[in-house]
C-alpha cells in the first residue's frame, strides 16, 4: 500500500496564514498589559546594545557594563517619571480651565465669521472639530504613560534578561540548525539594521526634543518640559507624528498669548521638524529603512487598535523590524519592496 502525499493548495495555504495572523492579534490585544512592557523591553535592550557593547570594548567587565546601562536606564526612568508626575498631574488639574478658554475663543471666532457670513449662522463647532479634545488625548496618553512607567521594574528585569541572554544565543542558533552559519548571519544584519535604525532614529528625536524645549522656553509657553518629551515620542511616526506634536503646544499658545504667538510656535515646530527630519535625518538614516507614507498610516492605526496609545508610538518602529526580517529572506523580500516608499530611478 503506498502512501500518497497530498500537497495543500496555495488558497488554502493563503487562508491558515491569514486565519493564524488573527489568531496572534486577538491574542495580542487581549494580553495588551503584558505584550507593551516586553516590547518596550525590547525596544529599550536594541538602543542599549551599542553602549553595552562599547563598555565591553573599553575593556570593561561584563557584569559591570551591565551594571553601568542599569543605572543610566534607573536614571532616565527617575528624571521622566519625575517630569511626567508633576507636569502631568498639574496639566490635568488645568485642563477644564483650558478647554473652556479655547471654546470661548472658538466661538468668538464663530461669531465673528458668521458676521461677516462666512458661514451659516446656526453653524455648531462641535459639529465639525472640538478643538477641546486635543488636551483630553494627550493627557489620556500622558496618563497611560505614567502608568507604564509604575512597571518601570518589570521593564528593567525583562531588559537585563535580554541583554544577559543575548551573549548564550549564536551558542543556541548552533545547535538549532545544521548550518547555523546563514541563520547566524542573517540575525545579526536584521539586529544590526532594527539596532541602526531605532538608535539613530532615538538621537535625531532627542535632537528635535531638545530644540522644541528650548524654542517653547523661550516663547514662555506652559509645560514646555512636557511638549519636548511629547516631540521626542511622536517624532518616531514619520511625518504625521511631528504634525501631531505641534498641535497641542501650538493650541495652548493661542490661549495664553493669541493667535500671532500660536502662529510662531506652529512656525517654530515646522523648521525644527524640517531641519531634522528632512535634512539631517536623511544623511544618516539614508532611504533604504524607508516606508511607504500610506503603510505609515495603516500601522499606526493598526498597532493604535492592537496596543493602544503606547502602540501608536511604537507602530513604525515595529514595522520597521517586520520589513528588515521580510528583507532577509529572497522568499518574502517582494513583501519588504511592498512595504517601502516609492524608489525613483
């Protein structure tokens, strides 16, 4: 009796890839609370290898390099927390007083353009945009980041673990594969690309942080600290990312000052994201990690729905490294070139 192979058909191999890619993002959206903590583990671990590395080379013990990169992460978790605790919490107390005065200077506009019958005189602003909202989100976003900075600790043990168990793992890969040399190499240019892109993306973001803190300091705009950490988080969603980061600080100079001082804030954020994003990034991001602009869209709305606000921030950084692990194979590198931006000859 012979034994007779029966091979599955390609739309039926297509159905239980897509069946088993919603099995994995239900699972993802129902363990949201412990899937964000690990990727930003990992997201902190992939910037914290060049330092680890660079301690390591300078001759350093291991376990003291790992003790170094512990203390800067203790560090930088204090100074955030610290800065999202109290500007956050005194935010949030003034966000009534704020939102009332961006409606009264809403519906002043109102009034004046149905004077001059510009529109409709039964027009409603909360029909079209309720530009009140704005300072609803962010502090709803600020909120779920205070919140995730209270497993500040689970973080940082996750993140040791990592870095400890990246040392044993070509030792694993060895033993996994007949030849483990191609599987080898090939995890080490996806690290390296994921490792190139997220530090030199995390410094270009730092850069444009800093001068938006300074820009806004010196325009006497409120919680400017907050505004900077905002720009730092929202700059790593290319494009729409640095529009988003201009509005909120942009809206509170109209209260504070008007409507010629939001204008300059507004001015201020676009060459600030212009000089970094379009001029200095490009020298040394180079084109090649590129996306395409409407993938950029899909994957913020995409991670937004499967993680939440912490997933919006981290939505291209994470299809980033889904395009450099489909670039790796010949076999799904047509998916990567599908991912990217338009390549003009």
């Amino acid at each position: 009796m012979t034994n007779i192979e029966i091979k599955p058909s390609k739309p039926f191999q297509l159905m239980l890839i897509l069946a088993s890619f919603v099995i994995v993002v239900a699972g993802m959206k129902a363990a949201e609370s412990i899937v964000v903590p690990f990727l930003l583990s990992v997201f902190i671990s992939i910037i914290a290898l060049p330092p680890f590395y660079w301690l390591q080379q300078k001759r350093i013990p291991r376990g003291f390099a790992l003790f170094i990169i512990i203390l800067i992460f203790l560090a930088f978790i204090f100074l955030i927390g610290l800065l999202i605790g109290t500007s956050v919490n005194d935010f949030s107390s003034r966000l009534p007083i704020y939102e009332l005065k961006l409606q009264n200077q809403t519906q002043e506009l109102i009034d004046w353009l149905i004077e001059k019958e510009f529109i409709e005189a039964d027009f409603q602003i909360s029909n079209a945009f309720n530009p009140g909202v704005v300072f609803t989100l962010v502090g709803d976003v600020f909120n779920q980041l205070s919140n995730l900075f209270a497993n500040g600790f689970l973080i940082l043990l996750t993140v040791i673990f990592i870095l400890i168990e990246e040392i044993s793992l070509p030792g694993k890969i060895k033993k996994m594969f007949a030849k483990p040399e191609d599987s080898i190499g090939r995890i080490q240019s996806v690290t390296r690309n994921i490792n190139k892109y997220i530090t030199l993306k995390t410094i270009m973001n730092l850069c444009n942080a800093l001068l938006v803190t300074i820009f806004l300091f010196f325009m006497g705009v409120d919680y400017f600290l907050l505004w900077g950490l905002l720009a730092f988080l929202l700059n790593y969603i290319p494009t729409i990312g640095s529009f988003l980061a201009l509005v909120p600080p942009s809206l509170l100079a109209l209260i504070q000052f008007g409507f010629i001082e939001a204008i300059v804030v507004a001015v201020g954020f676009v060459v600030i994201n212009t000089l970094i994003g379009n001029i200095i990034e490009p020298r040394f991001m180079g084109k090649g990690l590129g996306l395409s602009p409407l993938v950029v869209f899909l994957s913020l709305i995409f991670w937004g729905w499967v993680l939440g606000p912490i997933g919006m921030l981290l939505s291209v950084p994470l299809t980033i490294t889904i395009k450099i692990a489909l670039d790796s194979s010949d076999e799904t590198r047509w998916l990567s070139i599908l991912l990217g931006p338009e390549k003009t000859e």
